[in-house]
C-alpha cells in the first residue's frame, strides 16, 4: 500500500507527495483556502487556491502537493504535524459526503445514543472510538502472544451447538436439514474446552464470542460478547489465579501504562468476608473513586456451589429444586465437602474464582468436575429431568474415557476494556454492539423472514 499516513508527512518535508483523507474542516480566506485532511493517524492542513472552494467537510479527496515547514509564528503546537502544511498542486474528489448527521469532532458522549448507532460508520470516525478499538486491538494481540509464549493453545469452538447455561436464556437457530430442531448459539465454549482437556490440549484459550439472551444493562452488550476463554489441566486453583493475574499485569503495564494498581499482588477475599464488610460479591476497592486510572483488582474465593433457585433460574431443572449453581453445574464442590453433597448442600465451597475490577465483575472460573459420579449428583441437585441429563451424556461418556482434572476462567473483553478505558459502557469498545432495545447497530435487526424462509424451515410464526 502506498498511502501515506497523514502524520508521516512531517517526514517529506520538501517533497512532493500524494495524501488522501476526509475534509475535517474548511476555512475560505478567499483566494487562499484551508483544508484539515483527516486520516486515523491525524490531521494535516492542506493549502489550497480557488479549486477547492467546491469542498465540503467529509468529501474524501486525494491531494497531490508539497510538503512545507510552516513559518515559526505559524505552527500549531495542538497537532503532530503542526510544523508543516501541504500546498496542493492537485486536488480530486473521490467522494462527496452529505452534511453528517452527528458531529465527529467531540467525544460524542452528548449525542443520542441511538443515533450513534445507527451511524456507527460515521461514529467511528471519531477520534474517541478510533484509539478505543486500535487499543482493543492491541489488547488482543498482547493477550494471545503472551498466551503462546507460555503454551497455550488457540482452538476455535462451534457457534452452532447445543445448550451450554451460563445462566441466562438461549439465542435458538432452526435447522434446514431438521426441521422441528434447533441449534443454540453457545453462552460460552464451556462444554467444548473441558471436552478439549480430554482430548489433551492441555492448555487451551480461545478469544470468542459469546452468547447470552438476557436483558441489558450498561455493563454488558445485549445478545453477544466476547470473551478470553481459558482451561487448563493438571493445574490448582492458583495456577489458574497466578496465570490470570499475570497476564492482566503485563497486558495493564504494556498497553496501558498510565494505570496504576490499588494493591499487589491482587488481594484474595473470600466471599464471605466480601459480603459480611462490603456487602458485595464485586465489591469496588479503589482507595480514590475519583481516579481513573487506578485499578482494584481483587480475586473472590471461596463461593458457596449452590445458591438458592429462584424463578428465574427457569433454565436449570424443573424449578423444583431448591439449589442453582452458584456459577455453574460444571464447578467442582470443595473435596473435603463432597460428603455434604448429600447431607446440607447449601454448606458446600465451590472451587470458583472470580476476578473483580474497581466494582464490576471481569473474570470468573473454577475448577471443574471431572468424575462422573459427581457431576450427576450435582444435575440432580439442581433439578434436572432424566431427559434433562442425557442432554449432558457426551459430558459424562467423555468422563469415562480417561480424563484429566481440570480448570479454567474466562474474562469478558468488553467489560474488562470498559473499565480500562475508564469508559462507562461496555458499547464504547464494540465496534457495532446492539442498541439496549437489542437492536443491532445500522442494519437494525432482528427482522421479519420471509414465508418463504420460514416454510423451508418448517416454521409459524404465532401473531
Ligand atoms: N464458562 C464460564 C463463563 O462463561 C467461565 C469458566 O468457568 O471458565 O463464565
């Protein structure tokens, strides 16, 4: 590619160059006009005669010109290329743009939300959200080259799959080729990585996406997000902590170098000590609130297995029974509370771990059932069917054929980029999230089938 990013320029000075980018702003001196040009990389002004007096902003021109040192009384300290202009030579339109329907040059915080999304193309352009998804980016590629460096593996899952709870509701999808069945888009890989530790992965992770269909709120996205999965085997719950905890630090001190952490190593709190001093399972331990970039990570250990299950654990058994998963039904209970299994469920520990940020939860894992007996105790506990359990049987058949204790965590990336952006919903670092209302950012789904579709599919939709 040949394209010159704008704040390169300052490296061509008295050369003649090719530049292209949107029109910032124009200012009309009569015979001399004034061009910001607008790239992701920045701004450089270009000076130009009449010609471009047919310019308006947004247009995507491509100017060839020289590249100037600007007087000393006429650089601009504001910009990185505020030592040099470009005096055009040659200016063409490449794309008139309409007057924008949102303004570009603030940090859009005030325009409505909505609107945003529906024009996210033009939304993006803002700086704001240009930095905030190269530094998602960032992340990324810190995340997964620190993970290889130690071992691990990147194994991709299916997205057409059977139920896996995390808790909430399933996206469902009609098969074609089955009429009357259905796939559900996964919650998470949870099924599939502990059934890649049987296959002997060892050390998996997978950056994924995840999806839940429960309702909105500022901290999550609606419908889909993506998530740092891990699983390990052969390893203690530490392992899992230290590995986290590690990662997170380095990705903090390399792509976020002006946080700074609240406490270290991250303190461990039980959650009974969580709820008896801070009446919260995530409790926010920042010393200043008003700091934005200070980071209060803290591990919360020691979970109960079970919670009481309320009516909207409509997911787990038949609502007869009286215990839901405190995280999940693949959590191992604590060995030396196996035998209360039977006698006072609610007494159990839980080897679950979850990783909390300034007050929002941001990673959560645990060590896992690996013996088959258990894992069927713990279905019956929580109320499932005999059809219920065969839903699971893959689970419990894959138990018999030699399988490595194991456990694992996984982050929601949104959420854990939210708060590290100091950023106060989790859509300011998704490139097109949902809109709260569930609807899908510009092109606005869901949206009707047509019959068509729908009688391929076997289905009817009840008014
Ligand atoms: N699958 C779990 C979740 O999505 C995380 C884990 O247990 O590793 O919360």
């Amino acid at each position: 590619m040949k394209k010159i990013e704008l704040v390169d320029c300052v490296k061509f000075v008295g050369k003649e160059i090719d530049v292209y980018g949107w029109v910032e702003s124009k200012r009309d001196h009569k015979k001399i006009v004034f061009l910001d040009l607008r790239d992701r990389s920045g701004i450089v002004q270009v000076v130009c005669d009449e010609k471009a007096k047919n310019i308006s902003p947004e247009d995507v021109i491509h100017i060839k010109g020289i590249v100037k040192k600007r007087p000393q009384h006429l650089i601009n300290k504001k910009i990185k290329t505020g030592e040099i202009e470009i005096e055009a030579k040659e200016i063409k339109i490449l794309s008139r743009s309409n007057p924008i329907p949102i303004p570009i040059d603030t940090d859009g915080y005030e325009i409505k939300e909505d609107l945003r999304l529906k024009y996210r193309y033009i939304d993006i352009r803002r700086k704001r959200m240009i930095k905030n998804l190269r530094l998602r980016f960032e992340a990324m590629m810190f995340i997964r080259n620190y993970l290889h460096q130690k071992g691990f593996i990147e194994v991709e899952t299916p997205i057409l799959t059977k139920t896996t709870p995390e808790g909430a509701r399933d996206f469902l999808v009609p098969s074609r080729l089955q009429k009357g069945k259905f796939y559900a888009l996964p919650q998470s890989p949870q099924q599939y990585k502990q059934l890649l530790m049987v296959g002997g992965i060892e050390k998996y992770f997978q950056i994924t996406r995840c999806f839940r269909d429960e309702d909105p709120r500022k901290d999550r996205v609606y419908g889909e997000f993506t998530q740092l999965d891990m699983e390990m085997s052969f390893v203690t719950q530490n392992d899992i902590i230290n590995l986290t905890e590690g990662l997170i630090t380095e990705l903090v001190k390399n792509i976020f170098p002006n946080k700074h952490f609240t406490q270290t190593p991250w303190p461990k709190i039980t959650h009974k000590e969580a709820v008896k001093k801070y009446h919260s399972d995530k409790p926010d331990l920042r010393k200043n609130k008003n700091d934005k970039d200070e980071l209060a990570f803290a591990w919360i250990i020691d979970f109960p297995l079970f919670v009481e299950q309320n009516e909207e654990d409509f997911f787990y058994g038949s609502g007869r029974a009286k215990f839901a998963p405190s995280h999940h039904m693949f959590t191992a209970p604590h060995p030396d509370d196996i035998p209360l299994l039977s006698k006072n469920p609610m007494k159990v520990r839980g080897l679950q771990h979850d990783l909390v940020l300034n007050g929002f939860e941001v990673a959560g894992g645990s060590i896992r059932i690996h013996q088959g007996e258990i894992q069927e105790k713990v279905f019956d506990l929580i109320g499932f069917s005999k059809k219920q359990k065969q839903e699971f049987n893959h689970m419990l058949e894959a138990f018999t054929y030699g399988v490595p204790p194991h456990g694992g965590i996984a982050s929601g990336i949104d959420r854990l980029l939210m708060a590290l952006l100091g950023e106060k919903s989790v859509r300011e670092v998704v490139a097109f999230p949902a809109s709260s209302g569930g609807r899908t950012a510009v092109m606005d789904a869901p949206s009707e089938a047509t019959k068509e579709q729908l009688d391929e599919l076997g289905i009817k939709v009840v008014k």
